[in-house]
C-alpha cells in the first residue's frame, strides 16, 4: 500500500515537472497579435507602439470586428472611454459597447485569446472607462495594466476572482517587458 | 423604558449629524466653489489660482493678478496657452467705471501670401504658425492698468516652469490623447514624452528653457521676445520649417487697446470681446433671447420649448458670425447691427417655435445686419462710454497701416478699412454654404479661460490659447507654438488670409454689470462651443439666478450652421430630447460634463453682501479660490 502510493506521488509529480517544462517552453500567447480599442483612447496607439517595440507581429485597428480575427492567434484589448476618440470614429458610445462585445464574443467563439493591456492611468479610470474594462475583463486571460490605475484594486479583484495572471507596471514604457515576455 | 426612549433620539441625532457631516464633505469635497469678499480668482489650474491670488494679498489689482496667472497658466497649462499663442481680455475698472478690450490674438506674417496652406496637411508645420500676442497683450494690459512690475508679477511662473509642478490628471489625460502631436518635436517631445511614451499623472513637469524664456521677458519686457536671441530663434525655426517670420513681424506685433463690444441683456450690460473674437455673437444672441421670457418656460435642461429656441437662436447667430465677422481691419464687419436690438428682433422672429427651420441647418440664412448697422447700440447700454476712446467711423483712415493703429485705441464696434455694404452683402448671401476652416469641429476644448476681481471690484475675463491642444506642436526656447493659421477661412474672402491680418476667433472673455457694479465676470475655452457655453452661462445666471456653480454645472448644447447635429450634454431630461427630435432636431449625446462643451472659468457678485462666488469647471481641472 505504501509503494503503490509512493509510486503515484511519482507519477503525479514527474507530469507536473513535465508539464511546467512543457509550459515554460511554449509561449504564453501566440502572434500575430490583433490590437482593437474598447473605448476609442489613444492608448491603442502606444500599445502598438510597445508592441513594435517587442517584436511582437501585430496589426492595430481601432475599430477592429469580427473580419480582423482572420489568421490572429491573440486579440489584444485596451480599455479606455475617450470621447474625442469616439468622435473621431464617428461612433456613440453605445456602438463602440456593441462592437466590444461583439469581437469578444467572436473571440471567444473562435478560441483566440485576450490580453488586457490597461496603460492610461487614473485618465482611463472611473465612468465609461470601467464600463469597457469590465468588458475586456470578463474574457481576459492576462492583464498588464500600468499600476496607476489599479490604484482602487479594481485589476487585482478581478484577477483573482478570475484566476488570471497580473502584471502591474510603474509607467507605460515598462509595460513592454511583460508584453514580450508574454510570446517568448 | 423613558431612559431607553431617550437614548434612540440621542442616538438618531448623533446619526443624523454625522450623516449631514459626510454630505457636507462630500459636497465641498466635488464642488470647485469658492466665496470671498476681498478677491477672486478663477482659472483652469490649482497653480495658476494660487498665482494670481497670491498678487491680491499681496495689494496688486486684478490685472496684477491676470497677468501672474495667465503667465502661470502657460507653464502649467502649456498645451492650451502660453507665450506662443495669443488671446484677449476684457477689463473693468470699476473706479473709473470704464471698460477696455485688449486683444492680442496672433496675426499673420507681412510675408504670409508667400506661403500656400493646408489646413488638413500643415496645421502641425511651422507653416500654420503666426505671430504669437501674449507677451506684448500681458505686458500692455500690466503696464496700463496694473501696479505691480513685471519681475513680480511672473515670479510665480518662472519658479513653475524652473521647479517643476505634478502633472494632474487633466494634463495626462491630454497628453495621452494627443501624445502623437508632443513626439513631432524633439524638443516638445523631451519635454512631454519619457522614453518615446507620455508623462503621466504625478510625475514632475521640469520646464528649463521654458524658464529662461521667461527670465528674458521678465528682464527685458517684450524686447525679451520679440527681440533678441527669442527673436532669432523664432525667425530662424519657422523659416527653415516652410512658414514664414520676420524679424519685422515679431517688432511691429503690438497688442490693440480699445472698448469691448456692448449690449444690453434683461438689464445687464454685457461687455465683451469685439472682432475678430466673438463677443459680439454673444450678444447677438441675448439680444434675440431677450424677445422670450425663459423663465417662464423653464431651464432648457428642463423645457424643450427654452432649448429649442436658444438652439435655433445659436443657429443664426453662428451663421452670421461665419457669413460677416472678420478682422474688423481688413473689411467691413456691421458689428453695430449685429448688436442692434433691431436686428435681434427680425432674428427672433425669423424662428419657428414649434419645429427646427430650416430642417438641415446648413440651409440657414444670414440676416440683414447692415440694415441696422447706422443704429447707435450704444445707447442701448447702460455702459457708461469712455470719453477717452474716439470712434473710428468718422476717420478716414484709408491710408492707414494696421501697424500704425497698434498703439492706438480702436473702436472695436467698426472697421477702418470700408468696403461697399452691398458688395459685401450679396457676397455674403451668394456664399452661404462656406466651410471654414475654423468652423471644422475640433473635439477638445483648447484654449484656457480664467476670471478675476479684486477688492475695488476691478474686473477681468480673459482667454488665449495656441489654436488647438499643443497648437503647431513646434517648440522653440521652451515653448509651443501657436496654430493660427488654420482659423482664417480658405473657400471665403470674409475671414481669408492676409498679410498682418487676425484670423476670426471664438474666443469670448465677458462681463456683466448691473448698475455698473460686476455681476458676473465669465468666459470659456471649447472652440465653436465657447459662444453658446457663455450664452447659456449667462442665461443661468440671469434668468434662472442659478448659484456660480449650478450656473457651471447646469447641462450644456450646441448647434450652428456647418453641422447638422444639436450636441447635447448628460444631464438634459429624456423627455426634452424625445420633444426636440419631435420638432426635427438631429440629437448627438454625449456623457455628463464632457470636456466638449468647454471649460468656463466664472465669478458671480452678490450685490446684496457684495461677495464674490467663484466657480471652476468640473469638465476640466481647475480651480476658484477667493479670500
């Protein structure tokens, strides 16, 4: 009885060792990358921008549906109501809500999975910003967001509620290194 | 069981007291109100505030104060305004019971038809750039009227710019937004940008040059700027950049002294900023709200009725700025009729009251101002006329240079230059689709507001601004310049280019006065949306004795010709919305204190105690603090 249960613990431990092995050679998440807004902030822009930097293959489309998940192995989702940016779009808030949900969903159904990169700080925070980051939130299954606008806990609550990985930041340019990390 | 009885009340008032104790911290806590009876400052930053009220306790007057806080206000607000931009203010002194506009917008280059613009391609190029007012407007206004020097008045500015202030959220929020514009310069961009990414909320904002640049000014005066090694740089930098700058631009820029454009409203005198800036649209507009009684009806946020009609009313004033507002040098401007309550009359009458008319709102017409433009408006005010200003309709002054009227008072009410009245009608009426170029709708609200009185009750509204957020995006010596460029039309002679010409402005820096006291000293930053936003100001004030802040909280909307949308803020019922749909207004929505509708800075007098209630917008950082 006792060599029968030293020889499962064996068992159970050597697939644990394989299986971390395993997991820390593939990476996290895979390019090409799909960047989209939800919110219309420029933010998506310097995710981009950081994503450039890393050398992650990546197409950044603001308004990105459905049709852009062609071929895109990791959607990438920055959260952030900006009135100008909507505006800009030419879309209500209530569309750009819509066309979140629907790409989520279309993610969702299509097995692609989504990181949610928070960079704006308190300027992204509070009103129709959490509003979209309860959005992204509910299908994330990573977050980097810059440690400013986790100030209330919002981002650590939901991680844990989640059971995702978290990845705070002190500044917008040091949200890079865990980007990379993420499809190494 | 009397004890236990007892003891419930006592409980319950203790419960009820700490209850009223957290709403009271609560509503001081998000109320950006302040009362005083000594002074008043308000303006779009905490530091800006601090700097002008520090030059009231200190004994300086309010134009001791502007000047501090509106050179303060370009270091800590350096997106929105500063020394390479340009503005206006509007002061009453109330001593003399007088009252003087200083415009010192941006003017184009003697050279500037050697340049060809694009409005979409240029207006980050050293091309949209014009020459910057703000130095010798705050000096002029400082040396006229204040009583401090200059070493003590920019104190405060040159130690924000050289110790560096916490950047707060308004400022980051801004600098992520128009991060793309901030990494065109690289000397903007060292400035904005760490690492290639935009600063954010508390880190410190170091200004080096910005500092030096001030130092000049402060040693100097406006030869420390216009000319000198600034001078050189400026020259040196539009030039190669394709715009174009000379050496006799920066010299012969001189600030315009002259009087506000003035109305009447309900009994309250408006004075307001003349062309090129919009005041006189500002008053076009009371005067055609005068003919109703909104009162009656109900704040608009409340009775589609009011709404309706003060949108249809901003329908026409809008159009007619577009079709007729101009320089005032460079062509004739019937500013006398579209202030005449004649005018405003025919206006009002041309409404319909119960649907939008004409349905698409670019089919607006203009109306006839030239027809009312001989009616003396002032005797429609109760302003008392400077004896010291001469009105310029009498002078023939057709030889006259625009540089040779820079020292001189103004008469902002009329041109100098004559053009035939019916040329300019019919042209007016044959071009009533122009699409200008300032008239495009630019999203943020720019430009920077800030409203001040000292004890004397000496009063001033001023705005400047760099065109839009971070202006051209070039830097020189520390500071942005502006985009002014893009204000003159390009598809119509009103308001087109020329050389040493002002482009039309929005800008409209207000007072008013009851029984030739201050009543409300206001104004707003928000591109096209500053004239309606002040309108509505005011009508909260004057129709709906709203208290400074309600005034400022009150929910906003805006229309005008170019644009078939009626805007309108959180806060207006569903039931208004669903009525002004019925009566064939096109509605875009937008969320509770949207930056969009502007960023008024405003200060209401109690005539009764004589206090000063100051009230910063909530749409925007800022601050009113009194004493």
């Amino acid at each position: 009885m006792r060599k029968k249960l030293m020889k499962t613990a064996l068992v159970v431990i050597s697939l644990t060792i394989f299986a971390t092995t395993v997991l820390l050679a593939e990476p996290l998440f895979q390019a090409p990358v799909l960047i989209s807004s939800a919110g219309q902030s420029a933010d998506v822009k310097l995710v981009g921008m950081l994503a450039k930097r890393a050398q992650i293959e990546n197409i950044v489309e603001l308004i990105a549906t459905e049709k852009n998940l062609d071929g895109i192995k990791t959607l990438i989702v920055v959260p952030g109501f900006s009135s100008k940016g909507l505006g800009a779009a030419g879309v209500s808030a209530a569309d750009e809500i819509n066309r979140v949900k629907a790409l989520l969903a279309a993610a969702n159904e299509q097995n692609i999975p989504v990181v949610l990169v928070h960079i704006g700080g308190n300027a992204r925070r509070y009103g129709q910003s959490d509003q979209f980051i309860e959005e992204v939130a509910q299908y994330a299954k990573a977050m980097i967001v810059v440690e400013q606008g986790n100030e209330d806990q919002l981002f650590t609550k939901i991680a844990s509620e989640k059971n995702i990985p978290l990845t705070l930041v002190p500044k917008i340019v040091a949200a890079g290194e865990p980007l990379k990390n993420f499809f190494k | 069981m009397r004890s236990r009885h007892f003891k419930n009340i006592i409980e319950a008032g203790i419960l009820t007291f700490l209850l009223i104790l957290i709403y009271s911290f609560n509503l001081y806590a998000t109320d950006n109100i302040a009362s005083g009876k000594q002074g008043m400052v308000a303006t779009a930053h905490p530091l800006a505030t601090e700097a002008g009220l520090n030059i009231l306790k200190q004994g300086g007057n309010a134009i001791d104060a502007v000047v501090a806080s509106a050179f303060a206000i370009g270091v800590v607000e350096p997106d929105a305004s500063g020394v390479g931009g340009g503005g206006a203010m509007v002061i009453w002194l109330n001593d003399k019971k007088e009252s003087v506009y200083i415009n010192y917008y941006q003017k184009a280059s003697e050279k500037v038809d050697k340049i060809n613009y694009n409005s979409e391609l240029d207006r980050h190029t050293a091309k949209a750039v014009l020459i910057p007012g703000t130095v010798d407007g705050l000096l002029t206004a400082l040396e006229r009227y204040g009583t401090m020097d200059r070493q003590q008045v920019m104190e405060p500015a040159i130690r924000y710019a050289r110790d560096g202030f916490e950047i707060d959220g308004t400022l980051a929020g801004i600098l992520l937004d128009n991060y793309q514009i901030t990494l065109e310069d690289s000397e903007s961009a060292s400035i904005f940008t760490e690492e290639g990414f935009p600063r954010m909320e508390g880190d410190i904002l170091v200004q080096e040059n910005l500092a030096h640049t001030l130092e000049l000014i402060a040693e100097n005066g406006r030869d420390g700027f216009y000319g000198g090694s600034i001078a050189k740089d400026l020259v040196t930098r539009i030039n190669n950049g394709g715009g174009v700058m000379t050496f006799a631009d920066l010299q012969n820029y001189y600030a315009q002294i002259g009087v506000p454009v003035q109305g009447n409203y309900r009994g309250y005198d408006v004075i307001a900023a003349g062309p090129p800036q919009s005041g006189a649209s500002v008053i076009e507009a009371l005067h055609i709200l005068e003919n109703e009684n909104l009162t009656k009806k109900g704040h608009y946020s409340e009775s589609a009725q009011t709404l309706h009609i003060m949108a249809e009313t901003f329908k026409r004033i809008y159009t007619d700025r577009f079709t007729f507002m101009e320089d005032p040098l460079f062509g004739e401007v019937p500013i006398r009729g579209i202030v005449s309550k004649d005018f405003a009359l025919g206006r009002y009458h041309d409404i319909n009251p119960y649907r939008a008319e004409p349905r698409k709102y670019s089919d607006t017409k203009p109306g006839n101002p030239f027809k009312y433009n001989r009616t003396s408006a002032r005797t429609e005010s109760g302003v008392k006329e400077n004896k010291d200003y001469q009105w310029s309709d009498d002078v023939d002054d057709e030889n006259s240079g625009s540089e040779d009227w820079s020292e001189d008072m103004f008469d902002s009410w009329g041109s100098r230059k004559k053009i035939k009245t019916k040329q300019v009608l019919k042209k007016a009426v044959k071009d009533t689709i122009i699409v200008d170029e300032d008239d495009y709708e630019e999203y943020d609200g720019h430009t920077t507001h800030m409203s001040i009185i000292d004890k004397d009750g000496n009063a001033v509204s001023l705005t400047q601004t760099l065109g839009t957020f971070f202006g051209s995006g070039i830097m020189v010596d520390g500071f942005l310049l502006n985009c002014g460029m893009s204000n003159f039309s390009s598809t119509s002679e009103v308001n087109s280019v020329a050389p040493n010409k002002q482009p039309r402005s929005s800008i409209s820096p207000t007072i008013i006065l009851k029984n030739d006291e201050p009543y409300m000293v206001v104004g707003s930053p928000g591109a096209g949306r500053i004239i309606s936003t002040v309108v509505e100001l005011i009508v909260n004030g004057i129709d709906f004795s709203y208290s400074a802040q309600a005034v400022n909280d009150a929910p906003r909307f805006y229309c005008q010709k170019f644009d078939e949308y009626l805007h309108v803020e959180g806060g207006i019922s569903e039931g208004v919305i669903k009525s002004l749909k019925r009566k064939g207004h096109n509605i875009k929505q937008y969320g509770n204190l949207d930056l969009f509708f502007g960023g008024a800075q405003l200060i209401l007098v109690d005539p009764r105690t004589q206090t000063y209630y100051g009230a910063a917008d909530k749409r925007r950082g800022g601050i009113a603090e009194g004493y």
